[in-house]
C-alpha cells in the first residue's frame, strides 16, 4: 500500500512512531503459531489489537510507518 513504507524491524519499539503496525510471523513472539499476530503503535508506547498491551519488547517480523 503507498500509504505505509515498511522500516526496519530490528528497530526498537519505543523509537517507533504511534499509527505504525506491528506485524509478527506466525510464532514469532510468542503468538500463534497458526496465524501470527498484528498490532498499531500508539502514542502512549503501547500497542493495540483486539487489547491493549505493554509488551513493546518483543521483536515484530515486519514494521509498517504511515506516510
């Protein structure tokens, strides 16, 4: 979409900017090992999906910024 560019994933979440979508790869981080997990950044340094967590230190296989 050219509405995201995708960064680097090894970047740490704190310095990821809100609006960002968080993807994880099935079983990385911990989440389903079927069907994986997204999540959006936002500006209080959680993330969002279908909850609220704080768990920005787990490491994303992919990392979409708004443009």
């Amino acid at each position: 979409n050219d509405n995201f560019k995708e960064i680097s994933s090894s970047t740490p979440l704190k310095d990821v900017p809100a609006g960002c979508i968080l993807i994880y790869d099935r079983g990385v981080g911990g989440y389903s090992s079927e069907h994986g997990h997204i999540e959006i950044k936002t500006d209080d340094g959680r993330a969002v999906s279908d909850g609220i967590t704080d768990n920005l230190y787990k490491r994303p296989s992919h990392i979409f910024m708004p443009v």
